[in-house]
C-alpha cells in the first residue's frame, strides 16, 4: 500500500467518526509507523491513540496496552492510591 492510499484511509475513518485500528504489515523498518504518526500530526480534527504490537504474545498483553492508552487517569489514580 502507498503513503496516499493510507492517507485516504485515514481520512475515511476519520470520517465516519468512530473507534477503529488501522494495522500495517512489511518489513522491519520501512517507515510504516512513522508515515501513519506523521499525517496523523497533520490532522488536528482527530485524537488517537498509538500501540505497538512488538513483543505482544497474546490478545490479553494487547487488550492491556490499550486499556492502558485509553484510560490514563485510572492508572494514575492507581498509582496515586497504592
């Protein structure tokens, strides 16, 4: 896929306005992420979100990651509270 095609991607997601993932496979180092964050920058009508599926072994490390991106306030207070 080109940068335009996921350019306009994005821009249908945002959109339709609702939660959605995007998902890149290639090789390591291509610039996959960085072109997806750098026209993310760009668009100043939309919020996200960034996790890193590197590592992650099972749905369970990836459902935390993004308890943990979409509720930051919760981990804080937790921290705050222990």
């Amino acid at each position: 896929m080109k940068v335009k095609d996921i350019e306009y991607v994005i821009d249908n997601l945002i959109k339709i306005n609702t939660m959605s993932a995007i998902w890149g496979g290639g090789q390591w180092g291509i610039g996959k992420t960085y072109s997806v964050m750098e026209y993310l920058k760009t668009r100043h009508d939309c919020r996200f979100g960034y996790v890193s599926l590197f590592g992650k072994k099972s749905n369970d490390e990836v459902n935390t990651e993004l308890y943990r991106k979409l509720y930051p306030i919760q981990k804080l207070w937790k921290q705050l509270t222990t």
